[in-house]
C-alpha cells in the first residue's frame, strides 16, 4: 500500500467523520459525535502513515511543495481538534472544523498540485526544515481551531444577547475560554517554528537571520496579531468579541502567508 492510497482512504474517513457530526447537529444523538470523533482519531493513524510513506518514498521531510505542505498541515490540524475535543468536548464545533481539514486534503488532491516527489534544493537540505516547518504548521493548526471557536463564539453571543433559548449550543463564555486556550499553545509553536527556527536557518541558509523576504514579513505580521490579541487579553483583560474578532483576522492574516504569498508574491520562499 502506497502513500497515496493511505491519504485517499484517511481522506474518505474525515468525510465520514463530517457527515457523523453534521448527523449530530441535526439528530441530537451524542452516539454519532463519538462516532465521527473516533474516525477522525482513525483517519489521523492512517494519515500518519501516509506521511511516514512519503518521507520514505522521497527521501526528506513531507512537506517540501505545496502537496505535501498541505496534507501535513490537514494533518496538524487534525491533531490539533483531536487534543481540543478531548480537552474541552466541544462536540458542536467539530463539524465546521472538520471542514477545514476536508478542504485542505481536497486541495491538496486537486491536479493543480503536482504530487511527484522532487529532489531538494540545496537550502532546503537542512534538518532545519523538519523543525521550522513541521511546528509552524502545528502552530497555525491550533489557530485554526481558535478560529472557529472564534466564530462560533460571535454566534452564541448573538444568540444570547437576543435570549433565545430555543437554540441550545455552547455557551459563548466557554467558546471564549476554548478559543484563548488553542490561541496560548498555537502562539509559542508559531513563534519557535515561524521566527527563532526560521531565523536560525535563514542564517545558516543566506547568512543573514532576516531579509524582509515576503513570507518572514507576513510571519511577523501574523505573528504581531497574536500578540496583540494576547497582550489584550492577558494585559488589558479583554475578552468575548473583541478577542474573537482579532483571532480571526490572525488566522486570516495566517492563511495569506500560507497561500496568498506562496501564488501572489515572489521571494525565497518562492519554492515552499
């Protein structure tokens, strides 16, 4: 069994596991959230060995174009709701989550992304790459739980501040605490992945540890964002949509030095 066939079938499972979830949003049956939470858990061991394949079959670390790039990050992400769920039980938000990982595993099998592997270019031959990349995705995983408890946190506050009680759901306040606790562990691996081991292999790489290149600037300034909404929170004790709306516009800002920079702006990390 090859790499692709173990991605097409973890594929299939996180399907499954989204069509379970939305069962339990409109059935109300707990038994199909625990369902659909063990084959994500399923489709995260048969993904792991997809990667694991294809570090072997290519020789490197699995994340050097964008296909691989964009499976370990489905990956990540995965990791990161199954942590999350199993920490919080925030059953209600795993059918929106899930989505984002669908839509990045779609993305990824689309022909638009050239699947073969390629030997690496010299900068990227580095054991700098396993830790620079593979933490900054962790990292970005988490935002992208905070998120969409972000949202649904800006959901429930409207449903409550109207007093509405015929939509049950989680509470906004509970929202607000899941959304900071994703955000606290997803900022010390985006800052240690995406800044101190990008840095240090920038200089190893170039000879300098910062060139503005135009994915370190967007880094910085998604890096900037969480901060803020960090320092908001835990300095000037904000909380509830203030803190929402800024954790939204991070993973936004996280999204564009994802893609927007790889397709709309050249630079070093042209290649990535």
């Amino acid at each position: 069994m090859n790499e692709a066939t173990l991605f097409l079938i973890s594929f299939m499972l996180y399907i499954a596991a989204a069509l379970l979830y939305f069962a339990f949003l409109f059935s109300k049956k707990a038994a199909a959230a625990a369902t659909a939470y063990k084959i994500i858990f399923a489709g995260l061991i048969v993904h792991t060995g997809a990667l694991i394949l294809r570090t072997i079959e290519s020789g490197h670390a699995p994340f050097t174009n964008m296909y691989e790039s964009l499976s370990f990050l489905s990956w990540s992400a995965a990791l990161a709701y199954i942590v999350i769920e199993g920490k919080f039980k925030i059953r209600k938000a795993g059918p929106y989550f899930i989505l984002i990982v669908i839509a990045l595993m779609a993305l990824a099998s689309s022909p638009l992304m050239p699947k073969e592997a390629t030997p690496l270019i010299p900068a990227l031959q580095s054991y700098w790459l396993w830790l620079h990349v593979s933490v900054t995705l962790l990292g970005e995983a988490f935002f992208a739980v905070g998120f969409v408890t972000s949202i649904l946190y800006l959901v429930a506050d409207s449903r409550e501040r109207k007093s509405n009680p015929g939509k049950p759901g989680i509470s906004s306040a509970r929202l607000d605490v899941i959304s900071y606790r994703c955000i606290a562990v997803g900022f010390p691996l985006f800052t240690l992945g995406g800044l101190v081991f990008g840095m240090v292999w920038a200089y190893k790489a170039w000879g300098s540890y910062w060139s503005w290149d135009p994915k370190e600037t967007w880094s910085l300034i998604t890096w900037f964002v969480f901060a803020l909404y960090l320092h908001t929170r835990i300095v000037m004790g904000w909380k509830g949509r203030r803190s929402a709306l800024i954790a939204i516009i991070g993973f936004i800002a996280a999204l564009f030095t994802y893609f927007g920079v790889n397709y709309l702006l050249s630079g070093l990390h042209s290649y990535a």
